[in-house]
C-alpha cells in the first residue's frame, strides 16, 4: 500500500457507507494533502462505486476543489468592490512581482501558491491579502512587502 492510499484509507472507511458523502470525503482528502491527488479519485471510485468521470465532474463544478498540489501557504488577494477601489490592483501586481508567479501558480520551492478571490468580507480594512487563515489589511505595495518578508521570517524561526 502506497502513501496515498494508506493516508486515505480512514477517510474512504469513514464515509464509504454514507450515502452522499463523495464531497466530504474529497473536503477531507484535499484538507489532508492540500489538493485531490489523482489516485485518491481512482481509489474513491473503486470503493465508493462511482465512476472516475462523474468524481471529476464533482470536482471541477466545485471551485473549492483542486487537483495540482499548491504551496505550504495559500495567499488570497481580495477583489472584492471594495478592496478594487482602493488599488487591489496594485496589491495582487505587488504579490506577483514579489513571488514571480501569476494567479493560480506556485512558487518553484512550493512555499506560496498565489490566488486571486472575489471577496474576503474585510470590507473596512480593503485593500486585503489573507495568508491561510490570517488576514492582513489597509495595505499598500511598501505594507505587502512587508507582511511577505516578515511573514517568512516568522515562519523559519
């Protein structure tokens, strides 16, 4: 048994008589590894006797799911109305250029994965980046700088 399947095999036993339960056992899976390997959707299909086909179209109609492995952190530049007016655009060109990737790409050592999301519902600090599960707001290009360095720092403490 290979590192997936071994990694996915309480979850497969903890869902595999629920009826319904495909999306939450994909929640789960790609909350342990950070996106839907391909072999965990074969597995899926076998024991919860769904085609491969049908697992990939749940999982492309659902935009929380992804099947590239992302970064160790996931950065989210907010679009949303307000942060728009206050130069988002400035913030997710700063984070581009700081990281040298685009939307939807990783950096090359795997550390950040870059996303662009509609609204973060941080209205009053826009323009706002969150970094996983932390917000940082009232930004500006010098103040993105910044969180990206110390937030770095912090990390290799």
């Amino acid at each position: 048994m290979n590192k997936i399947e071994e990694g996915i095999k309480p979850i497969v036993k903890k869902y595999k008589e629920e009826v319904g339960a495909l999306i939450p056992a994909l929640q789960e899976i790609q909350e342990k590894y950070k996106y839907i390997p391909k072999e965990s959707i074969e597995i899926l299909s076998k024991e919860f006797h769904i085609p491969v086909p049908r697992i990939n179209g749940v999982i492309t109609f659902y935009a929380q799911f992804r099947t590239e492995p992302v970064g160790k952190h996931i950065i989210r530049v907010c679009h949303g109305t307000a942060c728009f007016v206050n130069n988002g655009d400035s913030i997710m060109d700063t984070v581009k250029e700081i990281l040298n990737i685009e939307v939807g790409e990783t950096t090359e050592d795997r550390y950040y994965t870059l996303e662009q999301v509609a609204c973060l519902g941080c209205c009053s600090l826009a323009p706002v980046i969150m970094i996983d599960d932390r917000v940082y707001g009232k930004l500006d290009s010098t103040k993105v700088k910044n969180v990206l360095k110390k937030f770095k720092e912090v990390e290799n403490d």
